[in-house]
C-alpha cells in the first residue's frame, strides 16, 4: 500500500523515498484525470456524430416531403391567380374549373407543417446542442430553428381574420366533398363586389403564406442540408 510506505519513510525521515511515492501519486491523478477527459472528449465526439447523422437524415426526409407541398401550392396560386384574372376581365381567354372553384373554396387554409426536425428540438432543450463542436454549424442549427418560430408566428398572423368564403358566400360556393363535388357561380362571383374583396384578401394572404412561408422554410432545410452533407462528407446525385 502507498500509504504505508509513506507513513513509514515519514517515521525513517526518508526524503528521498516520500518524494518519489508523493510524485508517483500525483502522476498517476495526472494520467487518470487525462484518461478521463479523452474518454469524455471520445464520448462527445461520438455524441456529435450521431446527432448530425441524424439532423441529415431527418431534414433529408423533410426535404422530400416539402417538394410535394410546394408543387401543390405553386398550383394553388396558379388558380387562385388565374381565377383573379378572370374576375377582374383582364383575360377573356380562361376558362374557370371546378379546380379553380375548389381552390377558391380553400383559400382560408394554411394547414401544411412548419417545423424543425425532432433532433433540432432535443438538442435545444437538454443544452446538448454544446456538442456540436463547429461554432458557425452550431449557429446555423440555432438560427434555423429561430426562423422556424417566426415561420410559425408569421402564419398566425396570416391566418388571423382570414375568411372561409364558402361559408360567407353560401349562394356563391356550393362546397361537396372533393373538389370534382364543388361547384362556383363564377359570372356572379365577378359582379359581387363583397365576394372580390374577400377573394382577393384571401388571394393574397394565401400568396405570402406560400412564397415566405413554405417557400423560405424549404429553402432554409435545403441550406442547412447542404452544411450537413460537407460535414459528415456526403454527395448526393442531383
Ligand atoms: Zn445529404
């Protein structure tokens, strides 16, 4: 035991013996004390990498799913900007479909996911966010999820005193259930001057939620993607 040949070269005045044994102690806290902060500094590492495997992949699926709501609403503006030419004459030439009927009926709707990827949200809620170890990465992920909130703040302000015209203007929309199923008074939509109003209120509430909303929070994903793949070196065929 260390301690006893210590206590017995104090009791011999041995100095050259408790130097030797106090250093051997003190090395030895040293390279346990080193040991550890490689392990933990291992661990982290380890930690680090998951996390970013996982926001990539996530975002990856997040991705491809915000293809789907973007081409879906880049038609809903398609027809409720071509219903909005009809309306105001400026085009003799369009005819108005069911499609347009139905996309006129849900102009109030902004229903599509504004969110960030789960590992986002866990990162910032345990502190463990730390982890990520590259500052400008771990600033991108956080400004990510702030744009995200204002994303969502932005839709709430949209939607707030939006109008459901079908319910306002029952003898102008017949709602059914799908859009072949809805029908629309289009020669009396364009002489009721309430009705335009609201429809071009709608119009344009639906034309920010999907250029800002949707469209900015998908581009955001795409950048943030792109930092992941240089980090965990990935490349993908376009
Ligand atoms: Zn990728």
């Amino acid at each position: 035991m260390i301690i006893e040949r210590i206590a017995k070269a104090i009791i011999k005045q041995d100095w050259l013996v408790i130097m030797i044994e106090v250093m051997v102690v003190v090395v030895g806290i040293f390279i346990g004390l080193q040991v550890d902060d490689w392990r933990t500094a291992h661990e982290n590492k380890r930690f680090e990498n998951q996390y970013i495997t996982h926001l990539h992949d996530e975002l990856s699926l997040m991705i491809i799913r915000d293809k789907t709501v973007v081409k879906r609403s880049n038609k809903a503006i398609k027809l409720l900007e071509e219903a909005g030419l009809y309306f105001s004459q400026s085009s003799d030439t369009l005819a108005m479909t069911p499609e347009h009927c139905f996309a006129i009926a849900r102009s109030h709707i902004f229903a599509d996911a504004i969110e960030s990827p789960a590992v986002i949200k866990e990162l910032l809620v345990t502190g463990r966010i730390m982890l990520i170890s590259k500052d400008a990465l771990r600033a991108s992920i956080v400004n990510f999820d702030s744009s995200i909130e204002a994303y969502k703040q932005l839709r709430d302000d949209i939607q707030q005193d939006r109008i459901v015209l079908s319910r306002r203007h029952s003898e102008l929309i017949s709602m059914g259930f799908g859009w072949d199923k809805t029908e629309c008074n289009f020669e009396r939509m364009a002489k009721h001057r309430g009705f335009l109003n609201e429809f071009y209120d709608n119009m344009l509430r639906y034309l920010t939620y999907s250029r800002v909303v949707i469209l900015e929070q998908q581009i955001k994903r795409v950048e943030l993607h792109k930092l992941l793949d240089k980090e965990l070196n990935i490349t993908h065929s376009e």
